[in-house]
C-alpha cells in the first residue's frame, strides 16, 4: 500500500497502518495501565502461540489424512489384465429362432 505522494511502500500490520497501531496500543496503555500492559501482552503472546500451535497440528493432520496410505516396499503392484468371456459352444440363436410360444 502506498501513501499519495510516497514512493515507498507503508506498514501494514494485520490490515493495519502505524497510525491505528498507535492508537489501538495507547488504548490499552489506558486501559490496562503501565502496570499490566506486560502481562496482558505476555497472555496474548501465549494465545497466539497456542492457538498457532493448535492450527499447526490440525493442518498436519488434514494433510496426513488425506494422503493415500503408501505401500510396503516388498509388495508388488497388481497388475488387472482383461480377460474375454468364454465363447458359447452353438452359435447366438438368430431372429427366426426367436417367436413367441403361442
């Protein structure tokens, strides 16, 4: 994203820029005080991690779970070869052969 006049490109922090980061961090120094804000901090940074961790593992488990299950080494692929029905021993009854019975 660029800024009018600016060639550079301009921070952009989960959709936001420096000017609402600002604002949204002096909110919480008012909210939570100075006394706080490092262990509010500390507890997001563990959610984050914990809620990263968890998404990390369910996508592993997506992925292993739709993968095909592989083969042992030893086992050789089957091989399908099509084989034709047996032929009749008397050749397929004709049109004329086939009246109905009344």
């Amino acid at each position: 994203m660029f800024l009018a006049g600016r060639r550079e490109p301009v921070m952009n922090v989960l959709g936001m820029g420096p000017g609402e980061l600002l604002l949204v961090l002096a909110i919480a120094l008012i909210i939570f005080g100075p006394d706080q804000l490092p262990q509010v901090a500390r507890q997001l940074g563990h959610i984050v991690g914990e809620v990263r961790r968890l998404s990390a593992e369910a996508t592993a488990e997506f992925q292993k779970s739709i993968q095909e299950e592989p083969q042992p080494p030893d086992s050789q692929p089957r091989q399908i070869t099509y084989q034709p029905p047996p032929q009749p021993d008397k050749p397929a009854p004709s049109r004329d052969d086939l009246k109905p019975p009344y």
